[in-house]
C-alpha cells in the first residue's frame, strides 16, 4: 500500500480527493488514512 503525504486543506479522513503524479499526469483517486499537523496521509486508492 503506498501513502502519501499532501498538505492539508481541511480535508476529513475517509474522503476520496482526485489528483495526479505529479511530472507524468497520470490521474488517481486518494483515501484520507489520517491527519498529521498540516498534512493528510493519503492512500492511493487507484489510478483512473
């Protein structure tokens, strides 16, 4: 399971946020695990 850590715009564990690998534009969908501070912990649910 990759996590990533993004910061932190008032997002709330278990939402879904859509985004992108950065450089290559390749867009996936992350699950907030947790907040640490200003960052989410993200999981990568898939790439679309």
């Amino acid at each position: 399971m990759s996590e990533v850590k993004i910061p932190n715009k008032n997002y709330s564990v278990g939402q879904k946020i859509s985004g992108y690998i950065s450089n290559v534009l390749i867009p996936i969908e992350l699950i907030v695990l947790r907040i640490e501070g200003d960052k989410a912990i993200c999981k990568i649910d898939y790439i679309i």
